[in-house]
C-alpha cells in the first residue's frame, strides 16, 4: 500500500507517550493513555500538566522526545512511542558544622596579666542529595578544605617584656583539634630611654595570614602610640579587602610604646578578601541581573507568503556566578566566586518546517545551530509549487489542459506527495493513472496520447508464440551465419526448437493480463498489471492484486461496473493454452450508476443468459481457427480485439457464480462497447 492510498484508506496508528525516570533504569513514570489516529494527522496530547508534576517531585527534564518545540507531532507509522526523559533533580546541604578553637594564654604579669584570646574557626559539611529520593548521593566533604586562624599580637605592659610578639595563625583542617598558645611576660630588668618602636601589620587571613601592608612607628618609651589605622583600612576596603579584627584600637584601646630595645610591638589589623557571591539564586540589589543572567534565542522565522507560520523560538538561559565588592560595589574582574557562563540545555532542537499547503521549501526541517551566548536566526522561504503540465506525445503543451498544482507532502515540506492523480484532458488519455513529482518547484510534464488511436490496452492472441518465433529464428540465422553453411528451414527449426523445449522443461509459460478499462471512454485503458507469466495451474492471484490500483482509481472517483479477475473464493488460475493469452477486464465509470445497471438488469431474460452461455462455449472452440495469420493488417488487429473483450464479458458468466441478476448488469452493460467497436470497424 502506497502513501496516497494509506492516507486515505489505512488503519489508525497508535501511539503513546511515555515520561521515563533515565536514574532508575528508565523506569516508566507516566503513560499517556493508547492514542490512535490516521498518518499524517496530529497527535493530540498535552503533556504540560505531567511534567509540572514531575518537575515539582524534583525531576529536571532532559529530553522532550515529544513536543520539544511546541508543534505536535504527526502520527507516523514507524513510531509507536514517544519518550519524554527526566534525570534526578540534585542539590547540595550542609549536613553538620564543627568550630575550632584557637587559645592563646597569658601568664608571668601577676594582675596586669590580659585575659586569654579566644577565636574559632567554622568548617561546614556538605553533601549531595537526590530530590526526588531525599537520598545522599555523595560526600562534598567540608568546606573549607583550610583555613587560617588570626594572627594574634601580643598586647604592650609598660615594665614587661613578652617572649612572643605575635603568635597564632596556623593552617587549620576540619581533621585538627583546637589550637593553644601560651605568651610568658617578664619584667623589664634594663629599661631603655632610646627611641622605641612599633609596627602596624596588615595582613590578609584568606591568603594564609599574608602581610598586605606595614606601618613602622616611633616614639618614647612607654608613651602612647598615636596612630589611627582608618585611612588605611578605607584604603584597602576600597581595592577589595573588609576588616575581620583591629587588633590596634578596636574598642578605642590606646596602645603604648615599649621601653625595651630588644622588643619592638606588632599590632596586627586583620583583613579579608570582601567578595560576596552574586548568581540567580544569591541575587544582590546592588548587581544588575545581566551580569550573571542572561538568554540567547534560537529563531526559525517563515518567508514567502502573507499568512507565513509563527516564528519557532527557543531559549537558552546562561547562568554564572560573580563576585561583588560591596566597598566599591563593583564586581572584581578577577573574583574569587567568579564561574563560566553554563546554559540550562545542552542543545537547540531541529525545527520541523510547518507545511503549507501549495507551498514547498528548500528542506523539510531546520537543522540547529550550535548553542551561543549570541542570538541567532535561520530564515525558511517558502516558495510556490509547481504544476503538472500535460503534454502531447511530441512534447508540445496540449492547449486548454488543466494545470494542477504539485501538491506538497503532509509530512515534508521539501517534498511531494507520491501518487500525484494525473488530470482529466479532453481528447487525450495517459497511460498512468499516478505520478510522484520528484522536486515540487519544478513543473512536471505528463505525456499524453489522442483518443483519436485506439488507447485500450490488448494483449494479441500468439503474440507469446510469435515472440518466440522470432527469437528462434534469430538464433537459426546466427548459427548458420557462424558454421558457414546453407541455413535450415527455419520454420522446421522453429517446431522442433519448441517440441524440444517443452521436452526439456516441462509445461511451457503461460501469459495473462488483467486490464482496468474507463467504459465512460469506449473502454479507454487506465492501467494494467502488465503481462503476468506462470505455468499452468499456478495462482494468478498470488502474483498480482487489484486492492492498490481499485483504491487509487476509486480514489479519483471511479466505482466498478463489472470485475471478472475478482470473486470471493475463487482463485484465478493460469490454464494450459498457451495458443492464447488470458485477458481479465475490470471496467470502471465515472458517469454510469447502479440505478443505470437495475434498469437494464429488467429488461433482460433467462434466455438472454442462457444464449450468452452457449455462445462462449461455441467460442472457446472456435477461437483459435478465428485467429488470423497475418497479424499486422488493421483487419486482424480488430479480429483480436474483439475476440479479447467477447470472451472476456462471456467468462463473467463463471466467475459470477451463475447469478444471473449480476450477469445480466454487467454483460449488458458493457455489450455497449462490442456494439460500438462493431460499427467503428468491419471485419471481413
């Protein structure tokens, strides 16, 4: 079965579209009930709803498989599923938190002794979990990997001297215990009345306590440091840092110098590197959101006519993380939180091209472009079909003929439909009942043929026999040719040639034919199966069928007037006269209706049968004397002819069954056709 008849005469397709889970071994999530309709036609399935629920479950979509891009699809009879996939939504928690403890003792200044300095560090412990599960896939470990705890310096007392003068500030892990320092005071046995000094040191506890900055100070022993560090830390807010501890003057404590020339004081500002990570989900007011999000289009647009399908358009939407200064609330180009742009789809989906009737295009779909962060746009023209352009058998365009446009695939756009109806010509016939134009922007030539010559298609009596004559006789003429003596009789040869052959291989090739026939045009040929070759006995019915050529000619309009090949139980056999070639005729109108055949079943008797039945059985012995020698004359043509459609109505008799309310419809009716070929031609 063909395209053109399956569309129109097929079965449903059935389809359905299932949602698979690909994490859990592409279990079925969801089914769409069995949906069914004809080829070519929409699948009519919404399955928004469904993947809003899965999508809410956790669920991330990877493959719509279905309506990626918004347009249903047809039913096709090589799809039965369609699939629409999702993974496991994840998403990494912290689990736990653990803190560490850096301690730093004092001892040896009896009350003036300060008090311990405690600080803690946090590590976070994160994991990776499956939405839809709840499960934990996999341990992220803690974060930070490292870190460092402060720096700590060692506060002045006039008349003490410490043994340390900064301590603290080691790599920590989430492995580690706390750490304990412990600072020893003695008193200051030779104090000094030089010049003292101090040292204020800027350092970055991101990157390992690293000095960022030093400020060297002077002054008298044991006198307060005047200094204020606020110029400095702006200075330094402004390239990025933010204070973590002023370990100078937090609480407005005044610092003094010391009065020992073997100890200098460091008093440590501790900084960081300021970042805030700014993204889709940590927006900040003070990030515009183009910085970190942002969309690209993949547009299919349609040209070429007013009322030009609606653009396709899909969307990529890029992500990526950014640092931002909240100091200078300007993002560092060099940030420590700063990502790669990454799109939430790893690619744009074909596009099929939209059919438009009488339009076709270059190709039936949009291949897609690689993904861009830029937008991009591919321009579809559509351009007007071509015609079927019917022509004479020297080429030339019949004048008045209709033209009708190409038509264009319902599934391809690029292409046409097969089995194109070739049109109605006044005065003309065509041996083909279908064409399939190959390119639908190109116009296509149909050949035509006068009705002014018979256009029936017959198969002569002996033309089997004559076939093989000549052949024979070929054969002859080169043997004697090659041996260089006189040549034989060559008809002698010709008999013996066939005797041996029959000899050798048995039962000799018997030919039939089975001829659809347009009564309404003195029984103009359609088509026809073409000679069909078997031995005797053999099923002819095993090697041709009528369904194809019935439906494709009912189709254009045509209903069946008589059919003498077809018969429910019966199977149509080569016979064993291979004198003869067995001609089966279906006739077929445009114009003549059942009403047409009732009247003129009434009007005729049993005699009338029985009359027929005799005559058949009187030609089937007459027959073959009846064929003429000479076969090229136009009488002999006519003879054969008519010989050929007699006893093609006469075996309708059997095939019908004897029933003689049948019989009369159809031998009658197309007893029309012997009596007007009787008039056109007499036969001496």
């Amino acid at each position: 079965m063909n395209k053109f008849t399956e569309r129109m005469f097929g079965k449903n397709i059935k389809a359905i579209v299932n949602f698979i889970d690909l994490d859990q071994d592409d279990a079925v999530l969801y089914s769409s009930s069995e949906l069914e309709g004809k080829a070519g036609t929409k699948v009519d399935f919404d399955p928004s709803t469904e993947m809003r629920e899965l999508l809410h479950k956790g669920y991330v979509l990877s493959e719509n498989g279905f309506n990626a891009t918004g347009e249903l699809p047809n039913f096709d009879k090589n799809v039965s599923e369609y699939k629409i996939t999702f993974h496991h939504g994840k998403k990494v928690e912290n689990i736990e938190n653990k803190k560490l403890k850096q301690v730093v003792h004092y001892q040896g200044a009896a009350s003036r002794t300060p008090e311990n300095s405690t600080t803690e560090v946090v590590f976070n412990h994160f994991q990776e979990v499956d939405l839809v599960t709840g499960k934990a896939l996999q341990d992220k470990g803690w974060k930070p990997e490292k870190q460092n705890f402060m720096l700590i310096g060692t506060p002045t007392l006039p008349g003490f001297v410490p043994d340390q003068t900064v301590v603290g500030g080691d790599v920590v892990t989430a492995d580690d215990s706390d750490k304990e320092y412990t600072v020893k005071f003695t008193i200051n046995n030779q104090p000094s009345s030089l010049t003292q000094t101090a040292e204020i040191r800027y350092v970055d506890l991101n990157n390992d306590n690293k000095v960022i900055e030093v400020k060297k100070l002077t002054g008298q022993p044991n006198m307060p440091i005047e200094y204020d560090p606020q110029e400095t830390i702006a200075a330094l807010e402004n390239k990025g840092f933010k204070l973590v501890d002023n370990g100078f003057n937090k609480d407005g404590d005044i610092q003094f110098f010391g009065n020992s020339d073997s100890y200098e004081p460091v008093f440590i500002i501790t900084m960081k590197y300021a970042a805030v990570a700014v993204n889709s989900t940590n927006p900040n007011a003070e990030v515009d959101p183009q910085e970190y999000q942002k969309k690209s289009t993949f547009t299919v647009k349609f040209a070429g006519l007013d009322d030009a399908p609606k653009d396709v358009v899909q969307t990529a939407t890029w992500d990526r993380t950014v640092t931002f200064l909240p100091k200078t609330k300007e993002l560092d180009p060099e940030g420590y939180y700063d990502t790669d742009w990454k799109a939430d789809i790893d690619q744009y989906q074909d596009v099929k091209i939209p059919v438009v009737d009488g339009y076709h295009t270059k190709a039936g779909q949009v291949t897609a472009l690689p993904l861009s962060q830029e937008n991009q746009e591919v321009t579809v023209t559509y351009e007007e079909n071509a015609r079927i352009i019917p022509v004479d058998e020297n080429g030339k365009e019949i004048i008045g003929a209709p033209h009708p446009q190409i038509t264009t695939d319902k599934n391809d756009s690029s292409k046409a439909t097969k089995d194109e109806i070739v049109p109605d010509v006044e005065d003309h016939h065509c041996d083909l009942m279908t064409v399939t134009p190959i390119d639908p922007g190109k116009d296509l030539k149909v050949t035509y043929k006068s009705n002014k010559k018979s256009d029936t298609m017959y198969i002569t009596l002996n033309e089997q026999e004559k076939a093989n004559q000549a052949a024979e006789q070929k054969q002859t003429a080169a043997s004697a040719s090659e041996s260089e003596t006189p040549a034989p009789n060559t008809q002698a040869n010709v008999s013996e040639s066939k005797q041996a052959s029959e000899d050798n291989n048995g039962p000799k090739d018997q030919v039939a034919i089975i001829n659809f026939i347009d009564v309404d045009h003195n029984g103009a040929s359609l088509t026809s199966s073409g000679p069909l070759v078997g031995k005797p006995g053999d099923s002819i019915n095993a090697l041709y069928s009528t369904e194809i050529p019935l439906k494709v000619i009912k189709k254009a309009g045509y209903h069946v007037i008589f059919n003498n090949f077809d018969s429910d139980g019966v199977v149509q056999r080569f016979d064993n006269n291979d004198l003869m070639t067995q001609v089966f005729t279906i006739g077929v109108s445009k114009k003549t209706t059942t009403q047409d055949i009732s009247d003129l079943v009434s009007k005729a008797g049993k005699a009338d049968i029985d009359q027929l039945r005799e005559t058949k059985y009187q030609l089937e012995k007459i027959k073959p004397d009846l064929l003429p020698k000479n076969m090229n004359d136009d009488s002999s043509q006519t003879v054969t002819r008519l010989l050929d459609i007699v006893t093609a109505l006469l075996n309708l008799i059997f095939v019908l069954g004897g029933n003689s309310e049948q019989i009369k419809s159809k031998v009658l009716e197309n007893s029309k056709q012997i009596n007007n070929q009787d008039k056109n031609n007499s036969i001496d």
